[in-house]
C-alpha cells in the first residue's frame, strides 16, 4: 500500500459526459501527479502539481483538466469523453517539488470506460 | 513520436539468470532517467533512477546502465526471482523553459519462470 488512494476505483460512462476522479496523497506530500495508461500509448504523464501550484504539464488534453486543493488532495476533471479516452488514471504523490529526480508513490488508479 | 522506445513488448527468462531489459530514447536533452515496475491492478513503483552524468547505479539486484552516446539505457536484474514478474516501464526526464518533458517508455513485460 503506497498510502495514496484514488476513487472512484471504476467509473463507466457515456461519450460526452463529463467526470472527476479524485486522488488523495500519502500524508505529508506537496505534490500530486496524474498519469494515463491507454492500451496503445502506455503510461503517459499528464501534469503536475505542487502545494496547490501547477508545475508540470504533459500531453494533457484541453478537455481535461485538474486542480490541487488546500488539503492536497487533488481532481482530474475530464470532459466531453470520447471512446478514446478510457483507460487507467494514476495518481501519484512525492514529498518534493522537482518531479524530476522525486521518489513517486502511485496510487492503485482509476479504471474509466467510455461507451 | 516515441521518445521513449522499449522495443521489447516481452521477456522470458529463468529464475536465477540475469534479465536486461532495454530502452532507447531519441532526444539528447533527457537528463535523468528512471525505471517502474508495475504488477497487475496496481500502480506503478519507483525502482530506480540515473541521472546523465553517471553511467550505472546500482541498488541490490538491480543495476541500470546508461549509454548517452548510444542514447540507450538498459535494467540488468541479477538474480531474477519470481517476483520480479511484472511490466517494466523505463522513462525519461528533462527541463526546459521552466518547467519538464517525462516520457515513458510503453513498457516491456517480464516472466521469470520458476
């Protein structure tokens, strides 16, 4: 257990809807992650965030969007789905701000389905 | 455009050999790289890194090789053990302007056979 949870666990749902995955870091970390694990395209970072800041930004869609709230935990808000879009999402958290060089603990992810 | 190539999709090895597990990547301005493995319906986990400026580092079994001039970097996993069954993903990071580029690799799925 990395102590960094996600729900929900699975979430099916229609094109063109719009959902919110939800991740909580371990204790005491600044910094969140989100992360897409397609079949096709493997693990993929989307963006990062420290102590409420973005800091990072991958190949995230402008559908897709996320924020870091007060208590840390942190939303990946994804909008307009497209069959494309399902997949894993992980989240992960760290204790530093440089991403780069950061020890990440990934949380066990979110499984979306879009039909 | 994949940065990050793990041209193996799989590897079989047996138990107590060695498993090397490569990646290539494309672009010079990656500095520091890593390896995660990842188990079924979990998430990732950290196993290693090496920054550009090393060419090995070494934790327990685990030893990772990096060749700048060949843009190649390579896991070894002296002994392997069942355990180490999993998907390994390697990936590359870099700053620019301010901020980072990490890429992974689309990972290469390892069978230790008892």
């Amino acid at each position: 257990d990395s102590g960094v949870t996600q729900t929900p666990k699975h979430l099916i749902t229609a094109t063109g809807q719009r959902v919110t995955l939800r991740c909580s870091p371990r204790s005491g970390d600044l910094s969140v992650y989100w992360y897409q694990q397609s079949l096709d395209q493997g693990l993929q970072f989307l963006i990062h965030y420290y102590n409420g800041e973005e800091r990072a930004k991958g190949n995230i869609l402008e559908r897709f969007s996320a924020q870091q709230f007060p208590d840390l935990h942190s939303e990946l808000n994804l909008s307009s789905l497209e069959l494309g879009d399902s997949a894993l999402y992980f989240c992960a958290s760290s204790d530093e701000a440089s991403g780069l060089t950061d020890t990440q603990y990934f949380g066990p992810g979110t499984r979306l389905t879009v039909l | 455009d994949q940065q990050v190539k793990q041209n193996s999709p799989s590897l079989s090895v047996q138990e107590g050999r060695i498993s090397i597990l490569n990646c290539d990547y494309t672009n010079s301005m990656f500095d520091y790289f890593l390896w995660y493995k990842k188990y079924p319906a979990e998430g990732p986990t950290f196993l290693i890194s090496i920054s550009s400026i090393k060419d090995k580092n070494e934790d327990g079994r685990f030893t990772v090789f990096l060749n700048k001039s060949a843009k190649h970097l390579s896991l070894h996993i002296v002994p392997s053990q069942p355990g180490d069954s999993a998907v390994y993903f390697c990936a590359a990071s870099a700053w620019r302007s301010g901020t980072y580029k990490y890429i992974f690799g689309t990972g290469t799925r390892l069978k230790v056979l008892a």
